[in-house]
C-alpha cells in the first residue's frame, strides 16, 4: 500500500518530540507500557457491561520480548485493540488520544456502574508517547485486531517520511508493538534496552504499578543433573518472569502492611541503610484526590546541607512514575521528607515528564505540608525521644526555615523548635517499694529531654516576666559559663542556649513569642537589677567617666564604651554589644562565604563588674599609675573577648604584658 504521509503540523511535532520534548530516551518503555494497560482497561471496562467478553482479570497481560539477534523489542498486549480507523486516526494523527476520548466518553455514560467507576483508571491523555519509541528505533511496526472483529491491520513507520497501512494476520485481539531499535553511536548505546537486567530496571523503576502484570521470557542458569559435584556444568533455559508488583504499597489496606513492609519499601526505593524514623500515610479526596506516603529518615544525607542536595517527592499519576523528584510538593525547610505522591487528578505536559504549574499541584503540596508539620507536632508530643533524634538531625533546616522568606513561615514552625538551656529536670526519688517491685525495674524509663521548646520555656517563665532570655556560644558548657549567663541564672530565670549561628537570626525575625520578646543577655539593655541597685550604678557611672574615657582611648576602636555594672556576679569584666548586631552574629556573619575579614563589627562595649576589688584598683590607677591603668585595660578586654568566644588580634602584645605582671 502506497505510503501516507503525516500532517505538516503533525511532522514538526514529531520532529519535536523524537529531538527536544523527552529528556531521556529510557522513558520510551514508560509510555508503550502505559498504552498496552489502557488498552486492557478498555476491554475490562468493557466486560463489566458486555457478557460477550469473556476474558477475566487474570487473563490480560503485557508481554516484552527482546531480541538482541534482530535488534527489536516487541510490546505486546491483549487488551481491546484498534480497527483500522482507529489505527490510522491514533497513530496517523499525532496528539490523537484514543485513551483520552474513551475516557470523555466513558464520563457520560448513564449506565456506568459505581464499580466501574472504580475500577477505570486511564492514564494515556495525549496521544503522543507512543511517538517516543522513535527516538530510539529506526522503524515501528503496530499490528492490532480489534475484540470483536475479524481484521487485523498493521501500521508501519520509519518516522518523519509518513507511514503504510496493510492487512495483515492476528490470531487473537490486542496489539502488537515491535521496535527494530536504533544502531549504536559512540554517544548512545540503543542495545541496552535489549538486555533483560536494563528492561527489568525501567519497568521496576517507571511501571512497577501498572494493574496488569508485565511479564518476560529470561535467560536463567541450572547445574546438569548429570554433571559431576567436584566439576559442575551448568546450563540455560528460560523461564516466565513477573517484572512489576502491580499493587503499590499505598494503595493496600493499612491493615495488611507491617512496618517491616513500610522500612523494606522506604530502603529499597530511597537507598538507605537505616529503617525511617517515622512514616506517614496520606488520603485525600475532595477538592484533589491523591495518596502519599512519606518518610522522615533518621538521619541526614552526607550531602544534605550541601548544594548539591535535591528535594523532592517521587510523582506518580495512576501508579505510572511521573518525575523522580518534584521539588514543588516539599517546601525547603521540609527538604528532608522523603516519599511519593499518587493522584490522577494532576495536569500533565505532553511528555507526561514534567508537572504543569496548576491549581491541583498546589492544593497537594499544601496538604502535604500540612500533613508533615501535624506528624511532627504528634511526634514532639507523643515520641519525643524519637523527635529529639530528628532534631538533631534535621533541626537546622527548621530554623533557617523560620529566617527565609522574611520570616513568612514562623507561625507554623516555631513549636516545632528545639534550643538547649540551662533548665534542669527535678530528679525524683524512687520510692522503697518500688524498688522492690522487680516488674516496675524492668519498666522502661521515662525519657527525659534534652532540650525545651519554646512553649515549656514560657510555661515555667517567673512570675511577671516579659522576656525570653537567650545566649549564644559554640557550646552550651561554653556558653553556661558566661558571666551574663550565670548571673541571669542565678536570679532563677531561665536561659536559652544557641549554639548554631542560625539560632539568633530565627529568633530576632520571630520577634516574640507567645508576646514574650526574645532578648540576648550578652547585650546592654538586660538589666534584672532592683530600682535601688540601678540608681546605685547609675552613680558610680558618672562619677567614673573620665576613668572610662581614658579606658576607651587605650583600647581604641574595637569597644564603643567602658562602664560599670552590677550583673556579672563573681567575674570581673565581659563583653556586651549595643544596636542590632550581636557578638554571635559578627561572628556568623563575618564566616560566610564572600565576607570580607572584619567585615561585619558588632559594637561592644567593655563591661566592668562594680562588685568586684578589680573597679577598686581601676579607680586607684587612674589617680596614681596611668600606663599600669593602660596596661590592665588591654588585659582586661583580651580576657572579656576569650571569654566570649572572640579571638585576639594582638595576642603577643598580651601576652608581653600579664609576663611583666608576673615579674613585677
């Protein structure tokens, strides 16, 4: 039969599609094998209406048959089948769906039943997958006979040039695909879809849920019965083999999965060797119909804080893998959740590769959002030891969470934030007879945290207190120590220790939390001091002006001012900073990437304990020895910088100058 040829407007496209639209080649396989399960859709569709069809679920199947000799690959199905108007009108016309106008028309049918509305799930919509095969074959030969017809046709394409159509013979209805496959190019080895291991991938990694099973002859080897132990000899033969599971784990019963069966999956498919800490199973129907099933591993990727980290879900439309990782259903500071999204609900481009951004994609990713941070919420409440080990895990990415986007997240995840403090749990007793109860020793004890939220911190808050004090520092022993610490603490309140260099940042753009403002007690606006104590300062303060002026001139740029004050308790001198940049955040900041060393400078102030003998013998120089006076001031200052962390630009100066002490 002469040959035909496709539309002008139908050629670019396939041009298009065989050259630009697939991202890779191996999707091909994807989408014939979608084709071949709606076509068996159709004829079961049929058979819940039509006592003529005769065939039962378990007689439909998808059948692979690789040749590497003739370099073909043939897909063979036993679904409904096309007539040859069909044939011609779907493949002649590419972005001709069948599937799709068998779908609108199945939609209106009055007589449909509730079960087949269930049971139908079509998944071709656009008509254009089957053109993928032409970027790895040379030609594509389709021979289809139609249930219910005598005739078979066969469709024969090269690609771009047009196609033939002729009758031909077909014992049985369905439709057969064979791809005589491309020859191999230094760049691209088309042979490897022949192999049974790279088939076997592709359908295990894209099809492993199509409803019907897809099967393929292997090659498989067998010791001879009559080869001898010491030297064995082996032989093939070939053997059926299933290659998908056909039901999705998130689509069975919840009864029927164990937890076994979640970790085996969650390990496999994600490729870690620890079980999840948790998982979550997700049912939505509504406004969009779909089914999640995420994971919250226990513990980071090695490359998760890295830029080379991709988030994402796994996206599956009707069980067929869409995209491996669509980053649109995770915000960043749930980057860490790892799982699927299944919906049939979702608008696809026409390569079925890629999501297009609609309505129905954001209502998901919403719900999806909304179903993590109430699994999280569960998981601090009822499971905080597992939770806490999340935290340390993934805990980073929650704060930089609250900072991003101008804080626009804060409300939803600050109750799910964690910080050190200097809060101690009471220890209890355990009563005699208790003791003795052997069943009670072998009781599990009951965990205590590690860290508060910030909702514990204002439930234990002093009566009238308006703050939540804070200190940051590379560790909490480190930071426990400060002298502004141990005096705040020492007054009974409570304080929270940052040791990441996002900590502040999240806090200062939270503000306040349940209307209790956040407030660094390393700055110089902390003062717990009573209103007689605060005079009694305010009195030594001016009196010693020009004793810190000179201070200040000795020390020169790095402090904005000398004072005195009452709230270091036992140590003589530490830092504090005025305006909006801390200690903690100079150093944060003047670490990042680009920063100019010295950059960023937080404006310190040299704070001096008046309590202690050392105000005493700084007072009695400034009258009698100003170089010691001098001397002390820089020793003074080096000391409050190491103490807080910060290091020394002039170390041997100081260290000249307390040997000379010591000699004196």
């Amino acid at each position: 039969m002469a040959k035909k040829q496709f539309k002008t407007e139908s050629k670019k496209l396939l041009d298009m599609m065989i050259n630009s639209i697939y991202t890779h080649k191996e999707i091909f396989l994807r989408e014939l094998i979608s084709n071949a399960s709606d076509a068996i859709d159709k004829l079961y569709f049929q058979s819940l209406t039509d006592s003529s069809v005769t065939l039962k679920r378990g007689d439909y199947e998808i059948r692979l048959i690789p040749n590497k000799e003739n370099r073909t690959l043939v897909i063979r199905d036993n679904g409904i089948g096309m007539t040859e108007k069909e044939l011609e009108t779907n493949l002649g016309t590419i972005a001709k769906s069948g599937s799709f106008d068998f779908k609108k028309d199945s939609d209106k049918t009055e007589e449909k039943s509730e079960d087949a509305q269930k049971e139908i799930d079509i998944i071709g919509q656009f008509g254009v997958g089957f053109y993928s095969a032409f970027m790895v074959s040379s030609q594509i030969v389709v021979e289809s006979r139609a249930y219910g017809s005598d005739e078979a046709w066969r469709w024969t394409s090269s690609g771009v040039d047009g196609y033939t159509m002729d009758p031909c013979d077909k014992a049985d209805n369905g439709t057969t695909i064979t791809l005589t496959l491309k020859e191999d190019t230094e760049d691209e080895k088309y042979s490897e879809f022949l192999d049974e291991w790279r088939i076997r991938e592709l359908v295990r990694k894209y099809s492993d849920y199509i409803r019907y099973p897809i099967r393929m002859e292997v090659t498989r080897s067998r010791k001879k019965e009559d080869s001898p132990e010491d030297k064995p000899e082996y032989e093939e033969y070939k053997e059926d083999e299933t290659l998908n599971s056909m039901v999705p784990l998130w689509k069975k019963p919840a009864g029927e999965v164990t937890d076994e069966d979640y970790h085996t999956f969650y390990r496999e498919k994600f490729f870690d060797f620890e079980a999840p800490l948790k998982v979550i199973r997700q049912h939505s129907e509504g406004t969009s119909d779909f089914v999640s099933l995420l994971f919250i591993p226990s513990h980071a990727p090695y490359d998760y804080y890295t830029r080379e980290y991709e988030k994402g879900l796994q996206l599956y439309s009707s069980g067929v893998l869409i995209m491996e990782k669509c980053k649109d259903l995770l915000p960043d500071y749930f980057s860490f959740v790892k799982g699927l999204v299944d919906s049939s609900d979702l608008s696809l481009n026409i390569s079925r590769e890629m999501l297009q951004h609609d309505r129905q994609l954001k209502i998901i990713a919403r719900a999806v959002e909304r179903k993590i941070s109430q699994e999280l919420k569960k998981m601090l409440e009822e499971d905080r030891e597992s939770y806490e080990k999340f935290f340390k895990a993934f805990g980073t990415q929650l704060k930089y969470g609250v900072y991003s986007e101008y804080g626009s997240h804060k409300d939803a995840l600050q109750d799910l934030l964690l910080f050190s403090s200097s809060y101690e749990p009471e220890k209890t007793e355990t009563k005699e007879e208790d003791q003795k109860d052997e069943d009670q020793k072998d009781e599990k004890k009951a965990y205590v945290p590690t860290a508060v939220t910030l909702k514990e911190y204002v439930s234990r808050m002093k009566e009238g207190q308006d703050k939540i004090y804070y200190a940051p520092g590379e560790t909490k022993e480190q930071i426990a120590l400060l002298p502004q610490v141990e005096a705040v603490t020492s007054k009974g309140y409570e304080v929270l220790y940052l040791t990441e260099e996002i900590d502040e940042f999240a806090l200062q753009m939270m503000n306040a939390y349940n209307e209790k403002t956040f407030s660094n007690v390393c700055k110089d606006d902390v003062d717990l001091s009573t209103e007689e104590e605060k005079e009694s300062l305010k009195e030594e303060n001016d009196l010693s002006k020009d004793l810190f002026t000179f201070m200040k001139d000795t020390i020169g740029a790095p402090v904005t001012a000398v004072r005195f004050t009452n709230m270091l308790k036992d140590h003589p001198a530490a830092l504090s900073s005025e305006g909006e940049l801390s200690v903690s955040m100079e150093k944060a900041l003047n670490r990042m990437p680009g920063a100019e060393e010295g950059q960023f400078k937080a404006q310190l102030v040299l704070e001096i304990n008046m309590n202690h003998p050392i105000a005493k013998k700084l007072k009695e120089l400034f009258v009698t020895d100003k170089d010691r006076l001098a001397n002390y001031s820089k020793i003074l200052y080096a000391q409050a910088r190491l103490v807080s962390g910060l290091s020394l630009t002039n170390a041997s100066e100081i260290s000249d100058l307390v040997v000379g002490l010591m000699t004196e």
